[in-house]
C-alpha cells in the first residue's frame, strides 16, 4: 500500500485540540496575510537540503519532536548555550548531545524568511512547518500545520533530560512521558512510528547487543536471532559509539509502516521501540498489529498525533517572543 497525502479535516482536528487540551489558539492560516508564501520557501530550502543529505528529513522531524517534548513547542531546541541569557541548552543534554541535527536547514529557513516577512514567523513554527514538509518529502501523509507559536526565552539541559525519551525506557517511563504532555497509548505509538526513517548511534544500542541487564556478553532475548547478529557485526563491542545504524534496515529513507512490521518479527533496532510489541497484554501491542497491517490507518493516526502534539505548552499572544535568529533569544 502507498497512501503518500492525508488531509486530516481541519475543524474536526481543531476542535479536538481544544477539547484535549483546552487552549488551542493556533490556526492553519495564521500567516496567509502577514507570510503567505511561508511553508513555500520552506519546502523549497528542505527539498534543496536534503538533496545532499537524505538523513534530513529524519532529522528535522526528529527536532519538532525533541522541541516540544521540553517544556513545549517553543523552539527551546534550537537554542545555544548562553549563560549570560540563562540558556543552558538542550543541546547538550545527554540524549541530544552529538546525535541532534538539521539545524542549518532551519538557520536557512528563518533567514528566507526574515528577508520577506521580518519579525513574523516564529523558529517553533517552522520547526512545525519543516517537519510535516519533512514527512511528507519522505512519501509519509500530509496534514495542516496549525501555527501562530511564539518563540521561548530559555533552554533547560535538565529538563531535557528529564523529559525526552530513552533507548532502555520501560513501558510505564514511557507512557509517562508521553502522558505528561496529554499524549497518550495511541500517541505513543504513532509517533513512535518516526522511526520509520533516520538512523541512531551504536551508543544508544550497545549495551541492548552487548551487556544487556549488566550481564556482559549478553544482549537482548526479544532480538531475533540473524538480526542480533547484524547489528553486532555493525555496532561490534568496545568499537565507535557513533557509528550509526539504519533504524528501519527494510527502507530506511522512506516514511512508511516497515518499523511496525519490523517490530512484528522482533527486528526493532531501539529496546524502547521493541517493548511497544514485546509487552505481552499491553495495549500497544494490539496498536502495532493495526498499523503494520493498514499503512493508511497509521498514516491517519501519526498525523493527528502530530497535531496534538504540536499544541503543547504552545507560547501564543504576547508571550514569548519571536526571534530573530533561532539561535539567540533577541
């Protein structure tokens, strides 16, 4: 199957958002007066980028993510550290730290855009703009982007850290982290369904191949045999823990529904991918065989789930600001 467009209807998404969430405040058409041609120049800068780089879309996708799963959709990711601001930068926060990227695309994007519309578009939209571009680029579904976001004025290394995901996450972590945001089993699994493409670092698996429970020479009993033996021959023990690997070895630049059929047959790369079908009685499970089984219907859920997961802790009004460099807080 090879549904590559779903439009999520736009009232049906706006008014679960503000039932979900209670303060929706963002709407599809925010810029059509004041940046009309905004996700044009965005798609124009992503589609030249990844030309040279086909981790991009991965990448830029992965930073919507990483964004508001810190203290909300605020652009808090793209920050540096300044100390002097009180940015810390979540950056550096171990789960960012050297594996983070697609920055310069974003730079790109923002600096198109101040030269037509200064001082309109925000870094946390275009961060929400990029990432459907990004999707969608990579043959996954479409949906409407709602935007009007404001720009944060800090960054917290420790609250990322706290708050994004991690490779050995048990199943009631990661509910955790996901329902603290309002996002739930489905959520959960949707958006997890990202790691359909992009590739992770050994760092992230090695101890899952190699060391398993602190047992050295152990690796995970859930990994199916032939391919523990091919990501042991890719991330050997006590060799680089940056190399990386594909997260989806069926189609690893493509957005597709490969990483639940992977799961299936007990081929996920990440130990918390892998638990979303191990866990034998957890709802997840059943989720993993409806999405492996109907592309469609995860390319349906993955959009609303990104939509909802837009909408939290958004900067709205005169909160925030709207930056000038994504880098830099004005």
């Amino acid at each position: 199957m090879g549904l590559s467009n779903i439009t999520i209807p736009l009232l049906l998404l706006s008014l679960l958002m503000f039932g979900v969430l209670g303060n929706a405040q963002l709407s599809s058409d925010f810029y059509s007066e004041s940046c009309p041609n905004v996700t044009i120049i965005a798609r124009r800068l992503i589609q030249r980028a990844s030309r040279g780089d086909v981790r991009l879309t991965a990448k830029v996708m992965r930073l919507h993510f990483h964004d508001c799963f810190v203290n909300g959709c605020d652009g808090s990711v793209l920050l540096d550290a300044a100390p002097v601001d009180g940015v810390e930068g979540e950056k550096e926060a171990f789960q960012n730290a050297g594996s983070l990227d697609g920055f310069e695309v974003i730079d790109d994007i923002k600096t198109a855009l101040e030269n037509v519309c200064p001082g309109v578009v925000s870094c946390a939209d275009i961060l929400a703009i990029a990432a459907e571009i990004s999707v969608s680029l990579a043959g996954g579904p479409s949906w409407d982007v709602l935007l009007g976001r404001r720009d944060g004025r800090t960054a917290n290394r420790g609250d990322a850290v706290a708050a994004l995901p991690l490779g050995p996450d048990s199943m009631e972590i990661l509910t955790s982290k996901f329902s603290v945001h309002n996002l739930d089993t489905t959520d959960l699994v949707a958006l997890s369904g990202a790691h359909t493409f992009g590739r992770v670092q050994c760092g992230v698996i090695t101890n899952r191949l190699h060391n398993f429970t602190g047992s050295n020479g152990q690796s995970d009993p859930s990994i199916e045999p032939k391919f523990l033996r091919t990501l042991r021959r890719k991330c050997p023990q006590g060799r680089s823990l940056t190399a990386r690997v594909n997260l989806d070895p069926t189609s690893p630049d493509s957005f597709d529904n490969d990483y639940f059929k992977n799961l299936q047959n007990n081929r996920g790369v990440i130990e918390s991918d892998q638990i979303l079908f191990s866990s034998k009685g957890a709802p997840t499970v059943s989720l993993v065989n409806r999405f492996a089984k109907s592309q469609r219907k995860f390319y349906k859920a993955f959009a609303k789930s990104m939509i909802k997961m837009g909408n939290v802790r958004v900067l709205t009004g005169n909160d925030g600001e709207i930056r000038r460099d994504c880098r830099r807080v004005n």
